[in-house]
C-alpha cells in the first residue's frame, strides 16, 4: 500500500515538473476541426510550421461541443502549456473566465480582442483583403451579378461582406451582390449541404462569381459552384487548389502566422491587441500555378493598385465592426 | 423560348423546394414506420449521420455510388437494430435509446474519419461514379417549348438525381402498404393496441422488429441522399438538425403519408425561399427577416401540436414496450 502510494507520488511529482519544465505550446481548435480546408487548418499549419523548424513538440486539442472550451482551455493551463493559442473569436467568454486564474501562462486568441494582462489578442483587417477578391470578382464577372456566402451570422462575417461589397462597387458601381449567411447558430460553419444549396440559389439569380467565408460550409460551396463551371473565391487557406480552374483566389488570413509567432517567442510572448493587415502581410490574397489562367493582368494591375492604395492610407475600407453598418448594400 | 425573370425564379424555387425535401421525406417515412408500430424514433438523425459517413466512404473506396448507398442502408440497419434490441427486446427508454444513438453516430464518425483519412472527420470528396449524376427524364428538351407546363417539366421535374424520384416513388408505396395490405394494418395495430393483435396470435416483437428495420432502411437512403447526392463528400455533423426537422414534418402530418409528402414539401419551400429571397420586402411595408422564414417550420409544428388547426394525436401505444400479460 504505501510502495503503491510512493509510486503514485513519484509519478505525479514527474508529470508535473515534466509539465512545467518543458512549456510546449499548444492550441486548441475551434469545431470547425484542424481539417476545415480553411481557418483552423491555417492555424494547423502555422503550428506545423513552428514544429518542422525548431524542432519542438506541441500538443493540439480539436473541440467536439461547446461545452469543451472552458475545460479544454484549464486543462492545458493546469499542465503547465504556454502559450496557449486558441483560434476563433468563441473563445472570448470562457478565456475571460479562464486567464485570471493562471497569470503565469500566456495566452493567444485569434480573431477576437479579450481584456486581460496574460491575453494576446490577434485580429485581422479582413475587410481589406475582402475588398480586394470584390474587386477581383466584378472584373471576372460577366453577368455583373457576384454573390456572397457567409457561415454563421455574426458581425465578424458581415466584416467580411461589407469588404467585399465595397471592392464590387468600386470596380463596377453597377454590379449586384447577392448576400446570404448560412444560419444563426455554430452549426452554420459544419452544413456543406446547405451551402451547396445557397450557392445553386444564388447561381439561378445570375451570380457567377461567388464568395464563401464560412468555414466548413464553404466546402459545399467551393463544390457546387465548380460543378456548375462557375468561378469561386476561397478565404483564410488559400483554397485555389481545391478545384483548378473555378477558384478565382483565395482571401487569405493569415491564421498561421499568427499562430506561428506566438509559438516562436514561446512564454515570453507580448501580451495585447496585434492588428494584422494588408501592410504587414497578414491578410493577402492567393495566386498560384492553380489560378493563373483565370486572372487576366488587368484585374492583377487593378488589385495591386488598390492594395498599394490601401497600405498608403489612399483607399479607406470600411469597417463593420467599427460602426456595425455597412455604407453599400 | 424565353421567360420573364420572375417565371425563372419561379421555377427555380420550386426546383429547391424539391432538393430539400427529398432528405425530409426519406427520414419522416422512416419515422412514420417506426411510430406507427409503436416505437418513438428520435434517433433519425444519428441513423442519417452514420449512414452518410458509410456512403462516402464506401463509395470512395468502390468507386460505386450505388454500392456506397448500400454501405450506408447496412449502417444504418445496424443502428436501427441496436434500437430494437434496446427498446423492443430489452424493454428500455425508447427516446433515451434514440439520444444515446445520435451521439454515438456524432462521435464514431469523426473517430472513424480521422482514423482513416486524416482530414478532422471529412471523407475525401467524390467524384465521377462515386457520387450521384442527374439524369434527364425522356422528352425534357423536346416539350421544353409547350408554354407554362413544358419548362416546368424539363426545369423541376426533370434533371434531378436518382434517389429523388426514389423518395417521391416510396410515398405512394408506403401508403399502398401501411393502407391496403395485411401487413400494414397489423403494423399500425400494434401501434395502436398491441394486446389485440398479440390475441389474434400475430407476433408484437417481430412486427415492431420490420418496422424499426424499415426505419434503418429509409434513414439509410436519406443519409447517403446528403453525402452522395446533395453533397460530394461526408463532413463532420453534416446532417445539422434535419432529422428533427423530420419528426417535426411527422407531427405536422399527423403520421400520415400523404399528409407528410405535403409537410416535407412546405417545409422545402421555406427552405428554398429563405435561401433565395433573404429578406422579403412586403410591399414596402416591412419586411420578413429571414430568421423568420428559417423559423416557420418550428413554429407551424407548436402550432399544430397545441391542437389549434387540426388535431396531431399520437399512435396510442407509441413510446410503451410491449408487456405480455402472464
């Protein structure tokens, strides 16, 4: 009995120096899963990325409900990870909770901006990049009609629209962009069959050129406009090779690096608010061997322009969450 | 010939109205069996899920789509079987059974995916035969210049995938069995009073055992309907809440087939509405948010259920395992 006890303890006390000593990273994704094909994947990637380079090991977690964020977040704290990155602006409320009780662990999350001295938080300008694939979109458009798919109906989502509704505009003050979000609920960034059927919908109202930012449902999305010869633009992971030659671009967030940063300065990461844009290489846009046929170098001049107008101050965007309302329908 | 933009979109709603409902019919008929012989199936979408897995990923290993629909009809038959051996043999909680089976179906597909294909529970996307082509029925083209009813033949009609002129065959055959045969009156029986049936010497178990079989069966199709027909590959949760959208079509329709043919078709057309007109503007009055329009399934079903059009009773024995008397 005591031998057993000794044995216990020994290995307790082990784990948890093994724990301390060691300070891995970790992240935790969002239920999209680290497989999305999208943002999760992006953060997947940066991780990678970290890992091949340095060499070092890190330890990920992909959520299965809502009710695993608070626990999965402390689990990785009380095991003595740091920084924890965690990516989705879902987080917010339970990191809130969870921050305050381990002040010694660093902490990351993406897309949303928590208030806390051991937070880092990491936003993007996802309106500048979605103004560029808008743009890119009226010029590839021949029915002067382009839709928009988001997931979930959040204001981060109508960023996106709002971005990209403003790149159509300024390159076609004619154009229509027929807008739909997926649903109400987390759910909407899983239905790839509902997305399909979005996409048919807007495609029967003349899009032909359709923008998806919703995660999984982007997916089905991607599908169905490929099935119909039609052209669409991917976000967050440059989604180009998915389907060659009906992928316009991809808008792309640059979800990896933000994760591999913040795994890079390890613990002694830099807590507050971290703005990444056009102009320090956080939000871009995707070209490669997949698309190179589909854009034509006067769409290429007319977004570079708009980019270098963008990052000069020139071209503002608007941005919905600075105001919740966007000036062009 | 050419059509007034609004005609287009006519049609265009009708032909999604379509596409939506097929996964509703295949679910609510499978339901419809299963209560009617007295066992609560909530369980429908948890059979649709692991059914769409195993029909993607049976097809992408065949390269069949139809051996694929097969691999999820056997799937879901397994389910179906686990139901019935918890709650007709063994006498359990019939809604806890069907709850314990949706999450099973949630969790061992994702399991299932990651361990074969490493892409976070999705199955690799299908293509060529290993996912369903629409087919065009004979003369589409040809009386697609008859006025009115010529595009509406080759546009709605015409041009859908195999498994939808399937859930729409079963309707009238599921009537034709539940309404005008033998076995169809012993099934909705031994909902109804499975002691008098037991007296007339017919067995309860075994009935209720083809029905819940039956379910296993329809839910199949339904599920290999998504990942096969409307999609092109399996994805986590994929089936989003559509087998409780069919028990709700079940309880609007009364647990009748025709009557659920209609409820799975209007709750189609809110689909395809909401999805092609966003925001309805009435007359420049106001205008009907599409949440509400999302919602209306739900709402028309409380509706029904509180007994204010119509009445929605039950099968009277639904829910209660069968206890010989000793």
């Amino acid at each position: 009995m005591t031998l057993m006890k000794k044995i216990l303890g020994a290995t307790a006390a082990l784990a948890l120096s093994a724990g301390a000593a060691l300070a891995d990273p970790a992240i935790i994704y969002d239920l999209g899963g680290k497989f999305d094909k999208s943002f999760n994947q992006a953060a997947h990637e940066g991780a990678e990325r970290w890992a091949k380079e340095t060499g070092g090991t890190y330890k990920d977690v992909e959520l299965q409900s809502e009710a695993q964020r608070e626990q999965a977040l402390r689990r990785f704290a009380e095991a003595g990870f740091n920084p924890v990155v965690m990516t989705g602006f879902a987080f917010a409320s339970s990191l809130e909770k969870v921050a305050p009780d381990y002040p010694d662990t660093k902490f990351a999350i993406i897309d949303m901006v928590v208030d806390q001295p051991n937070v880092r938080s990491v936003v993007f300008k996802e309106h500048e990049g979605s103004y560029l694939v808008g743009i890119m979109a009226a010029m590839a458009s021949k029915t002067g009609t382009v839709g928009f798919i988001g997931g979930m109906d959040i204001p981060l989502i109508r960023k996106f629209a709002c971005g990209y509704v403003q790149g159509v505009k300024a390159a076609n003050p004619n154009a229509t962009v027929i807008q739909n979000m997926t649903g109400t609920t987390p759910a909407a960034w899983n239905d790839p069959v509902k997305g399909a059927e979005l996409a048919k919908a807007q495609m029967a109202q003349g899009a032909d050129v359709i923008y998806a930012a919703a995660g999984g449902t982007g997916v089905g999305v991607l599908q169905a406009v490929a099935d119909a010869g039609k052209l669409a633009i991917g976000v967050d992971s440059n989604q180009n090779y998915l389907h060659p030659g009906n992928i316009l671009t991809s808008m792309l967030k640059r979800v990896d690096v933000a994760v591999y940063n913040a795994f890079k300065t390890g613990p002694e990461l830099e807590t507050g608010i971290h703005v990444l844009g056009l102009a320090d290489g956080g939000i871009d846009y995707a070209m490669d061997e997949y698309n190179k046929d589909l854009v034509t170098p006067e769409m290429l001049k007319a977004v570079e322009d708009a980019k270098a107008g963008i990052i000069s101050g020139e071209i503002e965007v608007h941005d919905y969450m600075s105001d919740n309302s966007c000036p062009v329908e | 010939m050419e059509h007034s933009q609004n005609f287009v979109l006519f049609l265009v709603t009708l032909n999604q109205m379509i596409t939506v409902s097929v996964v509703l019919i295949f679910a609510g008929l499978a339901g419809l069996f299963s209560e009617r012989s007295g066992i609560f199936d909530i369980g429908l979408e948890g059979k649709m899920l692991i059914s769409a897995f195993f029909a993607a990923a049976v097809s992408f290993a065949t390269g069949n789509v139809w051996i694929g629909v097969l691999g999820g009809i056997a799937a879901s038959m397994v389910f179906a079987l686990i139901h019935g051996i918890t709650s007709i043999t063994f006498r359990g909680n019939q809604l806890i059974s069907g709850v314990a089976l949706n999450f099973l179906a949630s969790g061992l597909t994702v399991v299932l995916g990651n361990a074969w294909y490493r892409k976070g529970g999705q199955t690799p996307t299908l293509s060529g035969d290993a996912r369903f082509s629409e087919i065009t029925l004979p003369f589409a083209d040809a009386l697609r210049d008859v006025p009115f009813l010529g595009p509406i033949y080759a546009e709605v009609i015409s041009g859908h995938k195999p498994l939808v002129y399937v859930a729409f065959a079963l309707v009238p055959l599921s009537w034709w069995l539940l309404y005008r045969t033998r076995f169809g009156l012993r099934l909705r029986a031994v909902g109804e009073n499975p002691a008098s049936v037991d007296t007339a010497g017919i067995s309860v178990i075994r009935l209720r055992f083809v029905a819940v079989l039956i379910a296993g069966v329809l839910c199949g199709l339904a599920g290999a309907y998504l990942s096969t027909s409307q999609g092109a590959a399996f994805g986590r949760e994929m089936t989003a809440g559509r087998g409780f959208i069919a028990l709700a079509a079940l309880i609007f329709a009364k647990w009748r087939p025709w009557y659920l043919l209609m409820a799975t078709l209007l709750f189609g057309l809110l689909e395809a509405i909401s999805n092609l007109f966003p925001n309805i503007d009435v007359f420049g009055l106001f205008t009907i948010p599409v949440q509400f329009t999302q919602a209306l399934p739900y709402i028309l079903t409380v509706v029904i259920l509180a007994g204010f059009v119509g009445k929605a009773i039950p099968p009277r024995a639904g829910g209660e395992p069968y206890v010989k008397e000793r």
